[in-house]
C-alpha cells in the first residue's frame, strides 16, 4: 500500500468551498485502494495575513516542500482592499510557491465537454492544453519605479527569459504534444518583443529537429485570441510563456464553459518538489460564501494530481464522473457540495469503472 502526503491549502473566498469537494472525491475515488492520502491542512492567504501579519514563512514553505503534492483552492483578498495594499498575497504565496518548487510547467488543460453550454454557438471538437511557463517572463519581480508617485513616473516591470527556461517548458509541450496529436503551436509576439521572441522561436526551431513527429506552428498572441473563439478545435498542445499562458487560459475557461470547470497543474516535471494543483479561477470575493462557487474545476484539478502522481485510473474515473455530470447538468443553478455530492455519486455509475492499478 501506498500513503500520500498531500499539502492542502484552501486559501481565500470560494478556496475552502471548492477544496471541500476537492477533497471529498479524492477521498471517494480512492476508498478501498491500496493508496491513501495523509492531507495536512495548511491556512494561508489573505485571512491568515490579516490574523497574523504573515504570507508564507520559511517554515511554512519548508513544511510544504516536505509533501508528496499540493492541492490549493485559491488565494487572494477582494481586488482593492486597503488591510491588504503592500502584503501581495499573489506574489507572496502563489508566485513564492511556483519559483520556489521550481514548477516551471503550469499546465492548463481545455475540454468542451459534452453538453455543456459553451458560450461559441458551434464550437466542434475541442481539446488542447496550454504549456505556460511557469517561472520566468515577466512575472519574476525583475523591475521597479524611479519618481514614483510623480507625473514623471516610469515604472519598469521586464521579461526575463533563460535559454535554460525556455528550452526545458519547450521540451515538455514537445513531449506532450507528441503523446497527444501531434501538434504543436508556439504562442509569442515575436513581431514586437523580438529579444525574447527570437530565443523562443530558436530554441523551438531547434528542439523541433528532435521531435519530427510533431508539426509546429506559430501565432502572435493577438492572433491566437482570435482563433481561440473563432476555431479552437485547430489547437493541441500550444507553448507560451507566462504571462500570455495566464491571459490565454482564462480565455480559454471561458470558451469552455466558464472559468469554474478550468483546472491546472504547477508542475516540476524532475520531481524535485512537490507539483501544485489548483483551479485557474481565483478567491472569487463577489460569491463566496454563498455555495455558489462550481467546485469542478478543483475536482479536475484532482484529475491532474491523480495523473502526475502515476494514478491513471483513479484520474480517468474522475474525469469520467465530471463528464458525466457535467452532461446531465440542466441549467438549474445547484450548490456548490451538491456539485460534489453528484460528482461522488457519479463515480460509481456503471460506465465509471471501478478503480484498479492504483499502486
Ligand atoms: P476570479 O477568478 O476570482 O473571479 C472572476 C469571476 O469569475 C468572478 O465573477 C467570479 O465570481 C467568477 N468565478 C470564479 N471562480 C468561479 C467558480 N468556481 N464558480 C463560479 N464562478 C466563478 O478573479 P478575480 O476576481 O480577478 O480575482 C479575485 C481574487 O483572486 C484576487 O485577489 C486575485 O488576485 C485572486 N486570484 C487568485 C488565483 C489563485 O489563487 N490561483 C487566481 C486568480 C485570481
Ligand atoms: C492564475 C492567477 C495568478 C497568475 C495570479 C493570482 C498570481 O491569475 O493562476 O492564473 O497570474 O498566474
Ligand atoms: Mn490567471
């Protein structure tokens, strides 16, 4: 048998209520397993920074380093709060944790499932995953202001990108776009940002020779908006970096039914410390609170965790359970456990096999 230590950290807003039912079919889909999960709760976020004045202490991160994997709900305060001008919860915690463990592969898969109301009236076949990077770009706090707070302000906020960086996310979309269809799509601006846009398309141009396998293309990032509406059935694998990563995948929720079914994966693909799992969705201050929240996107997130931990079967049988339920879903606003609840149940319907293999 085989026991698990998951870091679970619920965070802010509808974090807690989404990890709840996180949890719970994490917890049914492998009852009766040989495997078991040893969760250690971890309350961090804009509530424990109001309560205690800390973000994430070293303590706190080596703590959560120590586990197997994480799963995370959401953090962050309600945009403009004053208690919290100064603390940035975002960079403090979120961003600390991905540098930190290194999870240099954020990975945000796109289904449309059957069923669901997408918001593209004849959306076709749609199933892609976007690579973002996860580690550099202009995320890495590489700036600052001179004359700040005067008329005559400028504020720098560059883009890093390592030779290193780039070629270790770009391997990785190659990898996966080989074990999927194929297809690979670099997203940049490489019209406008030609410094970072060149090393980009070198490194792909190179990799691409080991993989002959794979047919790459490119778009701008304005472009890749426009097909993301307009035809997102062309995409499979696309790689990009991080902050277009992040625009493009909440576009790509939205396209998908909405941001509360987007899952996501941090992942450290060496296993050198414990991979992320979370929601694209934030703390979502405007409904927590209300059970309004759709807990799915965490429990795919679930999916995601299950996969990178080598638990093929228990993540198809969550998949599964979400596809059906997502399929039968009829408009009717529901709670955010009864979500759950359905999902659970789902499980055990005769089409969702029973888990097997799972050491
Ligand atoms: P958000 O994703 O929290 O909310 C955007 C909109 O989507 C809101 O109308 C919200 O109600 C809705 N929504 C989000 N998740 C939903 C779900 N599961 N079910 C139904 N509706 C859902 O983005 P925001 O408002 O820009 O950010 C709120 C806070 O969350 C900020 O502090 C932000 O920095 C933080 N944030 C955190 C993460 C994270 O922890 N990974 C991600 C994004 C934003
Ligand atoms: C996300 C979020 C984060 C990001 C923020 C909250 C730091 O928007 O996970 O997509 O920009 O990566
Ligand atoms: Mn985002």
């Amino acid at each position: 048998s085989r026991t698990v230590k998951l870091a679970v950290i619920p965070g802010d807003g509808i974090g807690p209520e989404v990890v709840s039912e996180a949890v719970k079919v994490l917890e049914a889909v492998t009852a009766g397993t040989d495997v078991s999960f040893e969760r250690t709760t971890f309350s961090l976020g804009a509530q424990r920074y109001l309560e205690t004045g800390d973000v994430l202490t070293e303590e706190d991160l080596e703590a959560i380093a120590s586990h197997d994997a994480i799963l995370l709900g959401a953090v962050g305060g309600a945009p403009g709060d004053p208690r919290l001008a100064g603390a940035n919860i975002e960079r403090g915690l979120l961003l600390k944790l991905r540098f930190s463990l290194d999870h240099y592969v954020n990975l945000r898969p796109t289904r449309i499932y059957p069923g669901v109301p997408s918001p593209l009236a004849d959306a076709g076949d749609v199933d892609f995953v976007v690579v973002r990077e996860g580690t550099e770009g202009p995320y890495v706090g590489n700036g600052g202001s001179i004359r700040t707070g005067t008329p005559h302000e400028v504020a720098n906020e560059v883009s890093v990108n390592t030779a290193y960086g780039v070629e270790r996310v770009v391997r990785y979309a190659f990898a996966a776009a080989r074990s999927r269809h194929g297809r690979l799509t670099l997203v940049h601006k490489t019209n406008v940002l030609t410094f970072a846009g060149s090393l980009w398309k070198r490194i792909v141009d190179e990799v691409a020779i080991e993989f002959p396998d794979v047919t790459v293309d490119y778009l701008h990032v304005d472009a890749a908006t426009i097909f993301f509406v307009t035809n997102p059935g062309r995409f499979d694998v696309l790689v990009t970096d991080n902050l277009f990563g992040d625009i493009l995948t909440d576009l790509a929720g939205a396209i998908s039914g909405g941001i509360g079914l987007a899952a996501s994966g941090n992942i450290n693909p060496d296993g050198t410390s414990p991979s992320m799992f979370e929601p694209v969705h934030g703390s979502a201050p405007d409904i927590a609170g209300t059970q309004k929240a759709d807990p799915t996107a965490a429990i795919l997130s679930v999916a995601l965790l299950l996969d990178h931990l080598g638990l093929a079967d228990a993540a198809a049988s969550v998949t599964r359970a979400v596809t059906e339920d997502i399929a039968t879903r009829t408009g009717t606003p529901r709670r955010t456990a009864e979500i759950g609840d359905a999902i659970v149940a789902a499980l055990s319907l005769p089409s969702a096999h029973a888990p097997k293999d799972l050491s």
